[in-house]
C-alpha cells in the first residue's frame, strides 16, 4: 500500500449571531498556493460573501491565495501563533508567563489607540533586556490587530453612508458621488483623531447609492 502525506485545509467562519461554523474541508496533497486559491474559490462557489476579515497562520501561501480570490478582504494573523512564536525571544523562563499577559493586553485592548499603547509599553520594558523581543514585536504583533482596521473601515462606511442616503442628485451623479467621499472621510477624521490612516477598501452597497460606479472604492 502506498502511504502519501495530505493537508487537510479547514475553514472556520463566525456568522452575525457571533455562532462559529464550519464552513469547508478539503484533502489535499499539499498546502501549496493552488489548493489554498482553489479551496477559497470553492466557498464562494457554494454562496459564501459579505467575508469581512481572513485569519489564519502566516503561511505564505494562504496569503497569496487570499490575495488572489478575497483581495478586498481583510487579513490578520493568528493571535496565538504569535504568542507562541514571541516565547522563543523570551531569554529567561520565569518572564514567560509576563511576557505572554503583556502580550495579551495589547490584543485584549478596548481600542486601536490602546492597544498602540499597550505594545509602547511592551517595548519599552524589554528593550534593555531582551532586545531580540522588542524588535520581534515591532515587526510581527501589528499583524495580529488588523481587526481594528476593520471596526474603524465600518465606522468610516456608516458616516459616508448617511449623507448620501439623504441625498438624490449624488445618488445620480457618479462624478459628485466621488467629489465629495473626501470630504466626508475628512469630517470622520477630524471627528475622531483616534482612527488610524489605513487603505479603505470596501463594497459599494446599492442601499445607499445607485449610480453607476466601479464595484470597489479604493481610497
């Protein structure tokens, strides 16, 4: 009999009840890019949209894949992994469990601004004594907040809606629809000097404009 190394590739999804559900699995031979684009293509076949954020491990080719069938997605790394991952940069075993409540108080944060904080906080406790750690930080734990980006993609999409809801001659008008977007995302952050700046890319939604308009708005 002939034994042959399989992936089995999972995918988890939360609905807007906040319920997990399984949504597919599949045998493959490897975890290589075409399976992965070939599994994700096949869950939008089978009716799954309004996908808000991607999470999985860094592996190179989910990210590629997602790239290429979800690229208006959202994507953010396993919390987890980069728990498990910082405790190789931590030098002395009894500042293990410390470290990870440090860490896990940047991705508990109520807020992008305070879990900014939290990681400053991080970073400035270990930069003398595990420098290796701090510079681990910087480059990886941003990955795991990603989900802040989309809260505040949200809030940005609620407050341009409102007016243009309101509003006939823009909703007809595709060149005043795209004048005045600007303007609206200026007030938002003038507003709230908390949100951070980070590429916008979201549907356009036919319950608050009907003109004629490319299917994404890339701000």
């Amino acid at each position: 009999n002939l034994v042959r190394d399989c992936a089995v590739l999972i995918a988890l999804g939360i609905n807007d009840k906040g319920k997990r559900e399984v949504l597919g699995v599949q045998v493959s031979l490897s975890e290589a890019e075409v399976y992965w684009r070939e599994f994700l293509g096949d869950l939008q076949k089978r009716g799954m949209h309004g996908t808000k954020l991607i999470i999985s491990d860094a592996h190179s080719s989910i990210k590629a894949a997602r790239k290429a069938i979800m690229p208006g997605v959202a994507w953010q790394r396993y919390q987890l992994h980069l728990q498990q991952n910082a405790q190789a940069y931590v030098t002395k075993q009894s500042k293990k469990r410390v470290v990870a409540a440090d860490i896990r108080a940047v991705f508990n944060a109520p807020s992008a601004n305070e879990a900014k904080r939290q990681l400053d906080l991080l970073i400035d406790k270990y930069q003398d004594s595990m420098p290796k750690l701090t510079q681990w930080a910087e480059d990886n734990i941003s990955e795991g907040l990603t989900v802040y980006s989309r809260l505040v993609l949200e809030l940005l999409v609620r407050n341009i809606r409102r007016p243009f809801s309101k509003s006939k001659s823009d909703q007809a008008n595709p060149t005043n629809c795209l004048r005045r977007i600007p303007v609206y995302l200026k007030v938002v952050m003038t507003q709230d000097q908390n949100l951070p700046c980070s590429i916008l890319l979201q549907n356009v939604s036919k319950s608050w404009i009907s003109c004629s308009l490319n299917k994404y708005f890339l701000l």
